[in-house]
C-alpha cells in the first residue's frame, strides 16, 4: 500500500513536470515564430531545434509516467483514462514542435502586413494553456475549480475559432498569388491546431475527473 502511494505522488509530481516542459516548448515555438517573422532564419532554426529539444525531454516524462501507471500507480479502472490524457497532453508539445518545422523546412513567405497578425494568433492560441496548467493542478483537488478552468479553455478555443477565420479570411481577399495564399493558410491552421490539441486534452481531463467521482 505504502509502495503505492508513493508511485501515485510520483505520477502527480511527474505530470506538472511534464507540463512545466510543455510550456517550455510552446514559449520556444513562439518565440521562433517572432524570429523567423522578424527574417532572422538561422537564429529561428536554432530556436527550432531548441523546441525539439524539448518536445523530447516531455516525451521523455510522459514515457516516465506511463511507466508507473502500469507499474501499479493507481487503481486500474483509472489508469486508462490518465494514460490517455497523458498522451494527449503530450500533443501539445508535438504540435508546438510541428509548427516549428513547417516553418524552417517551408520558409512561408509572410508579407509584412500580415505577420504581427500571425504572431498573435500563435499566441492567442498559445494562451489556452495557461488555463489548462491550472486545471491539472486540480486534478486531484477541487473538481469545481478544474471544471471552470476547462470552461475557460472552450472559451479561448472559441476566439482562436474566430481569430482564424478572420486572418483567413483577410489573406483570401487580399491581392496575393493563390500558392502563397494556400500556404499561409496552412501555417494558420497550424498555429490555430494548437488550440484545439488543448481543448481536447482538457475534455479528456474533465472526463477522467467525472470517472473518478462515479
């Protein structure tokens, strides 16, 4: 029981150390998003790799944590649940590392009066995760304090909803060829996904909560 207990404090310290990595790695993807958009190539490549760097060592505990939940932390009808949202809590950082390499790799060429949009957009979406950071740490505590934590998180995906279909729309009226057009298009919905892999990883922890309580 004592050996237990102890792998379920471990679990929980390793989940906000994964999410203390998280948001290392989107703080990297947004700032080599302000780089690149400011022509700084070679340094945004170094900040890429950086955000690399990173999404691994999360990986790296998210391995750790699933170790232990089948290594007996917890009781079994909750490790499932805790597995996934582990796993898509990690997509986080997968998705901040993506948007890095489709923008070293592609180079889309941004025009000036569309890239302080961009950056904003990256962080609007970014923002979603501070919320989320607050709700795990509720994941074991007050179930009415994550539930609006994750009511937040819907409301701030909504507006990055919005924000995109502006920018999108914007890019699609204005006089660009249609390649770049497609192509900052896909850098949009990238940067907006990001979003989205957090809203979907606090439904899952809601659920997972709701699960516990039943």
């Amino acid at each position: 029981m004592l050996l237990g207990r102890k792998k379920e404090t471990r679990v929980k310290e390793l989940i906000a150390e994964h999410l203390e990595k998280i948001e290392e790695c989107l703080g990297s993807m947004h700032k080599t998003m302000e780089i690149y958009l400011e022509g700084k190539v070679e340094e945004a490549k170094t900040l890429s790799y950086k955000t690399h760097v990173i999404e691994s060592e999360a990986d790296k505990k998210r391995r750790d944590i699933i170790h232990l939940l089948y290594g007996g932390a917890f009781l079994p009808i909750h490790r499932e649940g805790l597995v996934r949202f582990v796993d898509l809590q990690d997509k986080i950082a997968d998705k901040a590392e993506s948007c890095c390499d489709f923008t070293l790799c592609q180079r889309p060429e941004i025009p000036p009066e569309f890239g302080k949009t961009i950056l904003e957009l990256a962080g609007h979406s970014i923002a979603t995760f501070s919320p989320m950071k607050e709700a795990v740490a509720h994941l074991f505590g007050d179930f009415s304090i994550l539930r609006a934590k994750v009511a937040d998180i819907n409301r701030l995906e909504s507006e990055v909803d919005v924000y995109e279909w502006e920018i999108t729309h914007q890019i699609f009226m204005s006089k660009l060829p249609l390649a770049q057009k497609m192509h900052l298009g896909e850098l949009i919905w990238h940067l907006a996904e990001t979003s989205d892999i957090i809203e979907d990883a606090a439904d899952c922890l809601e659920s997972l909560v709701i699960q516990k309580r039943v």
